[in-house]
C-alpha cells in the first residue's frame, strides 16, 4: 500500500561550502529552515533526521555512507536537498548515488528546481563543471596570494603564526639552533635525536599540543632531517610545494623544487646563512658516500641480507635490521640490530617503554646456528612425523570443503538462471513491474549470500592447498639449503620468523607461546638464544651463541 505524504519518513540534507561559487551564499541554518518550512507545505510532517553537513565538499560523496545505509536497511522514503549541487558536484558519483537511491525505493525531492531522473545527468554535469572552474579560480587565488608572501600555512617548529607573519618561538628557537650547531659538528640524526629524548625536550608535535603527540613522544631522525633542511629557518618563504592531483581528490603531489615560491628575508631568521649551507654541504657528502658504500663500491655485504624481515627482538618485537661492516678507520663485524634500540637508544628513565637493548647478533654467528638448527631438524625423525600427519589431515579436509565448493557453485548458478528468467519474464510483460522488484531483490539477497558462503569455503579451501605445499616446501627448503647454502628465498619458505633474546628476558607466557620444555625455558632464560618459529608451528631453541 502506498504511504501518503504524512507517513513518508522524511530526511532533510543541508550542505554548504565555502568553495561553493566562491563565497557562501547563505547561512546553513537558513537552508534548513527553508527546507523544514517546504517539507511542512508539503505535507511531509515524519521528518526522521536534519544532516548539516558545514563547510563540505561537494564532490566528496563519502559523506552519504550513512544514508546509503539507512536506505538499504529502509529506514527512509524521501530525501530533500535545496537543490542538485547541494548534493554533490561530481556527475559519476551523483549519478551512481541517485540511481541507488531510486533501487532502493527512496523518493528525492529538490527545493527550488524538479527533479526530473533524464534531465539529472546534465544537471550533475553542469555542476561538475561549475565545481571544476572553482578549484582553478582557488588555485589562481593561493598562487597570488603566495607569490605576495601571505603565509598559508601552519608556522613550523622555532616560530609562531602571527597574523600573515612568522614570529620567532623562544622557547623552541634555541632547539632549532642546537640541531643545526650539533650536525655541524658531526653528530648524526640518530645522535641528536637521542640526545634531545635525553634531556626531555619536547618533540615538534606535544610543543604545539597536536592530537597524535602521543604517537610522536620521542624525536626520531626524521625530525631532525626535516629541520635540517627546512630554508625557512634562514628566513626565506616557501611556498606552493605541494598541489592536489585533482579538484574531486584530496590526494596532493609534491611539485618540483623549480616550482616552488621562493621569497627571501621574507621573516626573521633563526639560523646563519652560513652555518645553514655548512650543513647542507655536510649532508650531500654523508649522503654520496652512503649511496657509493650502498651501491657496493666499498665494504660490499649488500647481498648478504637473509634475515630482513624474518629476524625480531625478543624484548620490543620490532624487527632487526643489518648494520653493514666496517666503514672507514670503524672496524665492526656485519650484525643485526633491534630497530628500536637503534632509533631510541637504551635510556629507560625518559618515559614508559622507551627504548630498547641492541640485541645485537653477528651474522657469520647467525649463519652458523640456523645452520646447525637445520641440521637438527634433519636428523630429528619426531619432525618428520608431524609434518606428515599434518599432510594426511589436510588431505582429508580437501575433500570435504571441496564438496562444499562444488555445492555452492551450483546453487549459485541455479540462482543466477532464475534472476536472468525473472528479468526476461519483466522484459516480455509476463509479470508486472512491483512483482519484478520484489523478485529482484529476493534473489539479489540470495545471490549475493551464495557468493559471501562460496568466497568463505573457497578460501578454506586456499588455505588448505598453501598449507599443503608450505609442508612440501619446507623439505624441499631444507634440501635446497643442505645443497646450495642458505638463501633468503628457501628461509622465508622455512621460516615464519626467528626471535633473538637476551639472557633474562624470555617470560614464562613465552614459554607456552613457543610449547618449549621447562629445560629449554631454563636455558633460553639464563643464557639468551634464539627461537625458531617454522611455517608450522614446531618451535625448538638453541641457546648456545656469541654475541
């Protein structure tokens, strides 16, 4: 039976944007009343919600998920905009949108012009148009504006924003200057950035109160290269380095530096003209000589890098990563170290879960113990049994899900040849149009529940074939290895990754994790050692190891 005006289930859609032809029209609180004063006119009395969407773009459509929702679940039978460009300015999206809306039954009304389903796609056009034209006049604005030095953007670290203008931050001003005068003298970004968590210096990001400053509690080296070789701090204005790839994207690219806006003495500086380009000088040569040692040129052990990301610290579980050889008058032997010891150092008295323990692990030392952990498996007949039983019970699960998948693919096309039957039944006026839609929409549900069921066993079924040849390539990775040396190929087919411990540092809830023996446990404890995590889970330890 179909619902009068008064029993329709109303929701009204207020959007304003400042980018909207370039200046706001009207206050969102008017277009609200407008349209709540049209519903009323009209009959429309069950209003079940008012969305405001403030300062939003119009070719952003996200902004429809819950509505999408509501209408799917039928929670609503009409919507009313002000009119077509205030729900949206993107025809593909505007277009798909309306045309959801209509299969599910919603009815859409506009304030101040009729809605009319042919004639929808050239309004959806025409405002996509309008919307285009807008981001190029913006963008014709920002560059003016940036060409005449305004300041567009958030102050950085050592500054304050005061009006168009950077003024000097004298609390953080004298960390700025610290960092240039530290890296002057040789001190790396690791180095400074530890020294600052040392003395319990803020980081750029608590100093202006951000929300994620809780994410960003200690100074990394990142920080420090950004501050490094940021100009700005010689007093020099930078503008337009960035651009959104699109008038419909936020996504943005950064532009190269011959297209940035250079303004100089444009505020005043906090670091030498002098000690600046000292700096940078400093920082082109370390990186030549990184990228000459990296290419190989020097101290070459580039292809020795078998464990990245296999190898974890058993204190922190960040990974380990390879800190290559001997460079220059340092003589220190290939190893892995815990990632962050590496970035936070081993200070324990700045803040909870602050830093970590090198963990630090020769690789010609590695070598030889997963050398001799291979060894053992070979000659270990208890391993080759599991792994066969594992085979025989995935062999036999095989079957059955296979089964299943079979049965649900037939279901499926039984349901798919009836869709296509009602289809043509509704094209040949052999049903009428409401049992059509009623039919659709039952068989959509099935169908869509059938592939969901089918996608489910399908990928048990995946698994089951992966799980079948990770058992098979686990002897396959042993032979290899025994044959041709370790490769990182045939560890990563062995392993799903190997933790290195420090002597009292495995718990007793590890103990369990890893189904280790109380004498294993025992010796992993005191000793320190390695643990040994196989594509199916058979943990064994060696603890015997030189640092």
């Amino acid at each position: 039976m179909k619902k009068s005006n008064e029993e329709k289930r109303v929701i009204i859609y207020c959007r304003e944007s400042r980018d909207d032809y370039g200046e706001n029209y009207e206050r969102i609180e008017t277009q609200r009343d407008l349209l709540i004063k049209y519903c009323k006119s009209h009959g429309y009395n069950n209003i079940v919600d008012i969305i405001m969407d403030d300062d939003k773009s119009g070719t952003d459509f996200s902004r429809f998920d819950d509505i999408k929702e509501r209408a799917k679940n039928r929670k609503i039978d009409v919507i009313v905009f002000k009119n077509s460009a205030r729900l949206g300015r993107n025809q593909r999206e505007a277009l798909e949108f309306v045309e959801y809306l209509e299969e599910q039954g919603v009815e859409i009304i506009f304030e101040d012009e009729q809605y009319n389903e042919e004639m929808f796609g050239l309004y959806a056009w025409f405002n996509e148009r309008r919307a285009r034209d807008d981001s190029k006049n913006i963008r014709r604005n920002l560059r003016h504006k940036i060409e005449e030095g305004d300041l567009l953007v958030k102050a950085i670290y050592g500054y304050n924003k005061d009006g168009k203008q950077l003024v000097v931050n004298e609390e953080t001003v004298p960390v700025v200057q610290e960092i240039f005068e530290l890296y002057s003298k040789d001190w790396g970004y690791q180095k400074i950035a530890t020294h600052l968590n040392k003395k319990g210096i803020e980081t750029p990001s608590q100093s202006r109160g951000f929300a994620n400053a809780k994410q960003t509690a200690n100074w990394k080296a990142q920080h420090i290269v950004r501050i490094l070789d940021d100009r700005r701090y010689i007093g020099d204005y930078v503008g337009g380095r960035t651009e959104k790839l699109s008038f419909k994207s936020k996504k943005t690219r950064v532009k190269s530096q011959e297209e940035w806006t250079i303004i100089e003495n444009h505020h005043e500086p906090i670091i030498d003209k002098e000690l600046f380009e000292k700096v940078q000088k400093i920082r082109k040569k370390r990186k030549k000589e990184s990228d000459k040692y990296n290419n190989g040129f020097k101290f070459v052990d580039v292809e020795n890098n078998l464990y990245s990301g296999l190898l974890y610290c058993g204190r922190c579980g960040t990974a380990m990563y390879k800190r290559k050889g001997s460079t220059g008058t340092r003589k220190r032997p290939d190893s892995y170290l815990c990632k962050k010891y590496s970035n936070e150092g081993t200070i324990k008295d700045i803040r909870p879960h602050y830093g970590c323990k090198p963990h630090r692990i020769r690789i010609e030392y590695l070598d030889k113990i997963v050398n001799a952990y291979i060894d053992n498996l070979v000659s270990n007949p208890e391993f080759k049994n599991f792994v066969m039983d594992n085979v025989k019970a995935i062999s036999t699960n095989k079957v059955t899900i296979e089964k299943e998948v079979n049965k649900s693919k037939q279901t499926l096309e039984k349901l798919e040849k009836q869709f296509k039957q009602v289809y043509e039944d509704k094209l040949n006026d052999l049903i009428p149009e409401f049992i059509y839609k009623d039919k659709k929409q039952e068989l959509e549900k099935k169908i869509k529940n059938e592939k969901d069921k089918l996608g489910e066993v399908q990928a048990k079924f995946n698994t089951l074939n992966k799980l079948e040849d990770k058992e098979e390539l686990i002897f396959k990775a042993i032979d290899d290895i025994k044959k041709n040396g370790l490769t990182k190929e045939e560890l990563s087919r062995l392993f799903d990754k190997i933790v290195v411990f420090d002597p009292q540092e495995i718990t007793t809830t590890l103990q369990q994790e890893y189904n280790l023996t109380d004498e294993m446990y025992q010796k992993l404890y005191e000793n320190g050692g390695i643990a040994f995590h196989l594509k199916f889970m058979y943990p064994q330890t060696i603890t015997s190891r030189r640092m």
